[in-house]
C-alpha cells in the first residue's frame, strides 16, 4: 500500500472513532515496529476493560487509570467572595464583606460606635451623638475625592427627608480639612446634612480605615445595627431597609 492509502485508512478511523487498532486491523499489510506497539496495547486495554479489567495488575497504568475514573468527583470547596460577617437581625439587610475588605474595619454589628468629636463645617464643634436619632443615627464618613461622594450625600439627603420625621438622625463626616471641593459637593448635594471635619483622619480611624464612603446605621442604644463601605447601588438600597426596619 502507498503512502496516499495509508493516510486515507488512518483518517477512516480516526472519524469512525475506533482509534489505531481497526486502522491497522483494516489494513492488508502488517503492523510492525511503533505502530504494533500502540495495536498491541490499545488492545490489551479494550479487552481488561470488557472484560471487568480482570487480572490487570494493580500497580499497571491501566489499572490506575480505571481506577481514577470510577472514583465519584470530589466537590469543589467554594468561599463566598462576601462572607456573612454579623446580622443584626432577621429584618435587616446581613453586613457582607470581602476579607479584604473586613480587615478594613474596626467596628462591627453590635459593636457601640466610637464617642467622635469633631470641628462642624461652617464653624463651631458637635459630638456625633448630638445629632442622634430616638430611633436610628445615620453617619457617613466620605471624601471629596471619592467618586461616590456626592451621590451618597444627595442619597442621605433623601433619606433624611423620608426618615427625619420618624426618630432618625443623619450627620456626615467629611474627610480632611474644609476646601473648596468638600464645599462644593455639600452645597451641590443640598447642604441638608450637619457635616464634621475630620481633619485629621482620628475619626474615621476609630472605625477603620480607607474605603470611602462608608455608611454606619446605629441603633436607639447607639449600637451599629448595619454598615457598609465603599458606597454604591447596593448600599443605598440596604440602607433604606435597614432604616424602614429600625423605625417601624
């Protein structure tokens, strides 16, 4: 058989799906040298499978193989990217946040927010506690150079307006000395918010650090009922869930 022959037989049964040995079964002249060596094991694989691979050795390949494909797949062990870290209850949204992320924080749910003191935008001095609510205090840490700033502020204006009246209180917490930029977004943002300067970045490490906005919702006793950092779709939604649940 000519070379042409060969390659035309072999193509046959690669399609036919039967491997090398019909191939070279098909053939009229005999196998020999590799191509006998690769009939000769195929065959002796087929032959330990159909017949329930009796008297394989256990150390063969072949053994092993068979082996690894009757044992059941193992499952895959799977983390959650946002592990639950604490509930405050069942009404309330779960705080979830990345191990990264957690390790940026220093307070958490049931934890009683930090005493904060601080210097209020436009002049004069306020504690965080003389804007809480009988209910529930919203405070926000933010940053004008944080490009979820001014939505988080216009959103806790709207928040305000929907929950002033029914025992919430709101404060921000601007981030650094008063400028023209912190200045511009509160007053772009509505100026509804009393604001506090953290000029120094003390406040906002006495709850974590980096990570603006970040949102904290505390309960009547002061306590941190929900919070998250880095504010986005997701915060504003939750935010309005936790304040529904804690002013019923």
């Amino acid at each position: 058989m000519d070379r042409t022959g060969w390659i035309n037989r072999l193509a046959l049964a690669i399609i036919g799906g039967g491997g090398v040995a019909p191939f070279i079964a098909a053939c009229s002249e005999p196998a020999t040298g590799a191509a006998a060596t690769v009939v000769a094991e195929e065959s002796s694989e087929r032959k330990a499978q159909s017949a329930g691979d009796a008297g394989i050795p256990a150390d063969s390949p072949v053994a092993r193989r068979n082996e690894l494909a009757k044992a059941p797949a193992k499952p895959l062990a799977r983390t959650a990217a946002k592990p639950v870290t604490e509930t405050y209850s069942a009404s309330v949204p779960p705080v979830l946040l990345a191990a990264d992320h957690a390790q940026l924080c220093k307070i958490n749910v049931g934890d009683a927010f930090p005493a904060i003191a601080l210097p209020k935008v436009g002049g004069g001095n306020a504690k965080v506690a003389d804007f809480a609510g009988k209910k529930a205090t919203v405070v926000l840490f933010w940053g004008p150079d944080r490009w979820m700033a001014e939505g988080a502020l216009i959103d806790l204006g709207l928040e305000a307006a929907a929950f002033g009246g029914k025992g919430v209180g709101f404060v921000g917490i601007a981030e650094g000395p008063a400028n023209e930029k912190s200045d511009g977004l509160i007053k772009s943002a509505g100026a509804v918010l009393t604001q506090l300067a953290d000029v120094d970045g003390a406040a906002l490490a006495q709850v974590g650090e980096r990570s603006l906005p970040r949102v904290y919702v505390l309960d009547s006793a002061g306590k941190v009922a929900w919070f998250d950092i880095e504010y986005s779709e997701a915060t504003r939604r939750e935010l309005r869930q936790t304040l529904a649940e804690l002013t019923k």
